[in-house]
C-alpha cells in the first residue's frame, strides 16, 4: 500500500510542475512507489483499462517511454525542487 502522506506530496508536486491531470498524477505518483497496474485501479477505486489509459497519457506528456523513465522523470522533480528552497 502506498504511503498517503508521500502520495499526496507527489500528486501536488506532479501538478505544479507538469501537465498531468489530477487523476494521471495520482497514477503516476503510485507507480513512481513501485504499485502495479491492478493495485493502482484498486487504490483508487477506478478499472484497470482506466489506470492504463492514466499511465499512456503520463507517458506521453512526460516524454517517458516505461515505467522507469516515469520514475525517474517524477524523481528529477523532486530533486529540482529540494535544490530550489
């Protein structure tokens, strides 16, 4: 299970800084922690062909390719904005 406190941190960074939605950003912040497609859909209450629709579009407006690239993407976000204060 995911860490609330974190998760929540992630999706409000994700969405200062990116163009994700509320929803791609919550997707994208839980696969950032390593959860599956199926714990995602089942954390967030939504099916999983909508939790891989969420992943495509994170994808696509990070300019990332997997899963690992999303992760470190989210990672450089975090890392810029520790730098920055």
């Amino acid at each position: 299970m995911a860490q609330p406190a974190r998760q929540e941190h992630l999706v409000d960074l994700l969405r200062r800084k990116t163009s994700l939605s509320l929803s791609e950003a919550q997707v994208a912040s839980l696969v950032m922690m390593g959860c599956p497609d199926k714990q995602i859909a089942k954390e967030m209450g939504v099916g999983f062909p909508t939790v891989r629709f969420h992943v495509s579009n994170a994808f696509r407006k990070l300019h990332v390719e997997n899963r690992t690239q999303l992760a470190a993407r989210i990672q450089g976000l975090c890392v810029d904005t520790v730098e920055v204060h």
